[in-house]
C-alpha cells in the first residue's frame, strides 16, 4: 500500500508541462536522473550541458522557498536576501510563493524557478526530475545543523505511545515530505507493525504548520511533523506548546536544500552560489525568523547531494520510492 501511494505520488507531483523539443536523452551516464540529464562526475546531479544553446541566463530571477508555512510570512523573511541576491548576480529577483512541493518541483522542471530552497524530503525528486543542484543550507556558526522528525499528539488526549496510534486518525503533510510522510511512514511500519489505513486512519493537511494547527485544535488525533517548524511556530505565538505533546523524535536530518536550476549559465550560477557564500545574516529578518531553530540556523554552508542526503535515499529506497520521472 505504501509503495502504491509513493509511486503515485511521485507521478502526480512530476505531471510537468511538455519539455522543450530540445531537451532529448543523451548517451552519456545519468544514475536515477532524468533522461534530459547527466552525469559525467558521478556526484549524483546533473551536469550543466555542455551545448551552449541549452544554457539559460533570463533577465529575472525567480526564488521560491519550501512551502512549509505560509507564504506570505516568507515573503518578507527572504527580502534582504533576494536583494543581496539582486546585486550579486546583476537581476531582478522575484519571490514565487510555492503552495505544495509538486508546484515547486514542477516549475524547476518547466524552467520557470531558478533558484530555490527544497525541502528534505523533496530535494530527491527534484535533482533526478527537474534538474535541481543543491549547494548550500543553513546551519548554526559552529556548523551544527538538523532537525527531527516528530510524532505529536494533543497534550491532554489519551495517546501515550506510539502503539497507541491504532486506529486513531495520524496527519502526514505530503507525499513528498521527508518528516511529514516518508519516515514516519518507514518508521510506523517496519519497528511498530503499524501500516496507514490498515492500522490507522490517514489525513494529509498539505504544510506542517497545518498539521501542528490541526493537532492542536482537535482536528487530527496526531501528526507527524519536522520540529524546526514548530520551534518557529511556538516563538511566533503561532500554537500554544501545552496543547501538545511529543511521543516519538527521530535521530537529526538534513533541513532543506538550496541550489539552483542545472541550465543556469555558469557565470550566473557561480554568482548565484557566492551570494549564499558572502550574505551576512546579522540583523536581518532572516536570522530573526530561522534562529529560533534547534540547532539555530545562522549561516549558509556548504553541502553535497552524495554526502548530506545519503540517509534521505536510504529511506527512499527502504519504502520503495522510484523517482520516475515523465
């Protein structure tokens, strides 16, 4: 059952527009990528192509951020950064407010987002699908960097552990979601025997900030959520802490991945790269809003797809995840 809905989710989230006629499959090395890609260095991404015709360099650029809470809160969060952006890489930069991560992967595919912060659990999809290179995340200035996946329930209800999740009604986010779907789905079923619709009731509220919102309220009996939103949520006065309570926390994975479109032209990618090197977060919105996280997130470091979302793929492959692509 769970293999059955990944796949679907998978293909519903990649029911891109058609691609241009020139992006054709090349003979060449590729892994998990796309047809259109390659990977001639074996780091897993796709190279940038090598005909200069099929390299991009548009008058603006457009940013989208992980749709895990609202928009428009983020909107102006990243402002100080697309203009540090702007007068790095010479262009206008505009903010694309992603409402899921399917939109968001569809536009990198379509060639419509540029430059982007992926959430874990869609970073995946979006490198072998729509030609995402993930370079950077954020991190605290000792390097330290993560989040955990956490099983929540209402903090005066009768669900004590995780066995008691049968038959309850459990929010997962979406398909895509790393700590919203995919482990918590992994975890339920392989250590606990707890399989969704089988053994419990499923609801899927599309963005964390729902599913906490929706524990709270009584609309969920649980969910499964990344902590690092709720850090944010509760320093925000956004949900009240004692309505809730954490039955299960994971071991710490990746946050979320930024990088750029594979197709970039390389002075413009390598522009867009030093922008995250050189932007300095003292004061800005920015670390106001991310250094509420555990550990908190104060600077941009460097990362690699092979290294960082090693444990994502494992997952992805233990539930059966294909990133196919179509």
């Amino acid at each position: 059952m769970l293999r059955r809905i990944l796949t679907l989710a998978v293909l519903a989230a990649l029911a891109a527009p058609p691609l241009p006629a020139r992006a054709q499959a090349q003979d060449c090395p590729r892994g998990n990528l796309d047809a259109r890609f390659c990977d001639r260095d074996g780091d897993l991404v796709a190279d940038a192509p090598t005909n200069p015709r099929e390299l991009v360099d548009p008058p603006v650029l457009v940013f989208a951020y992980t749709p895990v809470e609202d928009p428009s809160v983020y909107r102006t969060v990243w402002q100080e950064f697309m203009d540090h952006l702007a007068r790095t890489t010479g262009k206008r930069v505009q903010f694309f407010a992603v409402q899921s991560n399917a939109a968001q992967i569809e536009a990198m595919r379509a060639g419509r987002l540029h430059v982007a912060g992926f959430n874990t659990g869609s970073t995946p999809l979006a490198v072998n699908c729509a030609g995402f290179a993930p370079f950077s995340m954020m991190a605290s200035r000792q390097g330290e960097f993560g989040y955990n996946m956490e099983i929540i329930v209402q903090a005066d209800g009768p669900i004590q552990r995780i066995e008691d999740l049968r038959g309850r009604l459990v929010a997962f986010t979406a398909q895509t979601s790393n700590s919203g779907f995919k482990a918590p789905s992994a975890l339920l079923e392989s250590q606990f025997g707890l399989r969704a619709d089988r053994d419990f009731r499923t609801a899927f509220s599309g963005r964390h900030d729902n599913s906490i919102i929706g524990v709270a309220n009584r609309d969920y009996e649980a969910a499964a959520i990344a902590n690092s939103v709720l850090t944010r949520m509760v320093a925000r006065n956004a949900v009240d802490p004692a309505r809730l309570r954490t039955i299960y926390r994971s071991d710490p994975f990746p946050t979320t991945a930024y990088g750029h479109a594979h197709n970039l032209a390389p002075e413009l990618a390598a522009n867009v790269r030093k922008a995250f090197e050189t932007f300095n977060w003292q004061g800005t919105a920015l670390l106001r809003e991310f250094e509420k996280n555990v550990p908190p997130a104060e600077a941009f470091i460097p990362i690699t797809y092979r290294q960082h979302w090693g444990v994502v793929r494992q997952i992805d492959e233990a539930i059966g995840v294909r990133y196919t692509c179509r």
